[in-house]
C-alpha cells in the first residue's frame, strides 16, 4: 500500500531560510508635488528620475522592512529629492498618477536646472 502523506510539507532548506529572512511588510509611500513648479524625484539604488508636474503624484509599492525606516529621504535642494526605498526592493512597483510610470523616468518636459554647491 502507497504511503499517503496528509497536511502540508516543506523542504527543510526552505524552513531553514524562511526562519532567518527578515520579515517585510508591503509599504506604499507617496509623494505629490504641491509646489507651482516642476520638482524631480530620483529612486536610488535604481538609477530613475521623474519629474512631477505641479499636482502629479509619484508612489512607490515595496516590502519594507520591518524595522528602521521605510525609506530615506535626502533634499539636493528645494525641486529635487533622493528617496531610498529600505527593504525587499527588488519587486518595486512606481506609479505616476495612480497609473503606471513606463517611459516616465528621465523623460522631462522642462529643462532640469541642476543643484549648485555652495
């Protein structure tokens, strides 16, 4: 007789790395420019940036890490910011407008002035 095996099994290798993966949970964060110009937002460690019309909406879906922030935030100046998504990145989803952002990134309508040092 077969034997029949009743209930759910896992591979032993998987519920080794499933015990010491972090543990993510699906974070949204948005970002809409209230500004009566055009402000750039760039996504790093991908090499993305989009400008955001004055009432444009950017929004990034990803895992996030469940401890420490959900990204990091650096203003070059008053139009133009560096986001830093922390956590499971690799699956990102960005969103222009509630819509999808295909062709969106580097694709500007204005000419970008770029941050000078003081």
């Amino acid at each position: 007789m077969p034997m029949v095996r009743k209930g759910w099994v896992t591979d032993i290798a998987d519920a080794q790395c499933d015990a010491y993966a972090p543990r993510m949970n699906r974070t949204q964060q948005t970002f809409g420019n209230k500004k009566d110009a055009p402000i750039y937002i760039s996504i790093e460690p991908w090499l993305d940036c989009f400008e955001l019309e004055p009432g444009d909406r950017l929004t990034l879906i990803y895992d996030a890490a469940e401890t420490g922030d959900a990204l990091s935030v650096d203003f070059i100046n008053e139009r133009e910011l560096v986001v830093w998504p922390n956590g499971a990145i690799d699956s990102l989803q960005v969103l222009f407008n509630d819509g999808p952002s295909d062709g969106r990134s580097w694709n500007f309508k204005h000419k970008q002035t770029p941050a000078t040092s003081d």
